[in-house]
C-alpha cells in the first residue's frame, strides 16, 4: 500500500495521505475544505464530521457523497460545485 493517494479536486491532481477523507483532503489542497456556499454566498465548511449535517456534500466520480464520510482513492475526481 502506497503513502499517499493522488486524486483530482476540481481539476486539480492533489496528494494526500493515505487513507484521508476527502473532507481533510479539501482542507490539505490549500482551502477550509469548503465545499458549498450559502445562498447569500458565504462559504460553508463541513460541520459535524460525521455525516448529519450534509454540509461536505460533494460530486465523487460523478455521483454525490459526504466528503467527510468518504475515503480517498487512487485517481478519484471530487467536484465541489453542485
């Protein structure tokens, strides 16, 4: 097993340590693992970390998913717009 996993967050090819969540993965590509905004456009983190609040939703290949519940793959595209 590899240290550290590549994937793709909106574009861009990020290396993350294995195992990490795609929610610490946000957060380690240089954001506040921001993944969606108000709808007076203020940015909103994930809040709980651990999957109630829905506030990490994300695109994963293409289908949605809770980025703090999720686990970083090899070659993964997280899209973080809806």
């Amino acid at each position: 097993m590899s240290a550290h996993t590549l994937l793709h967050i909106d574009g861009h090819l990020v290396r993350v340590k294995a195992g990490s969540s795609v929610a610490a993965a946000l957060r380690m590509a240089g954001g506040m693992g921001v993944a969606r905004t108000s709808v007076t456009g203020q940015p909103r983190a994930p809040f709980c970390g651990m999957g109630v609040c829905q506030e990490c939703r994300v695109l994963v290949d293409g289908r949605r998913r809770l980025a703090c519940q999720t686990v970083c793959a090899e070659g993964m595209r997280v899209e973080t717009t809806e």
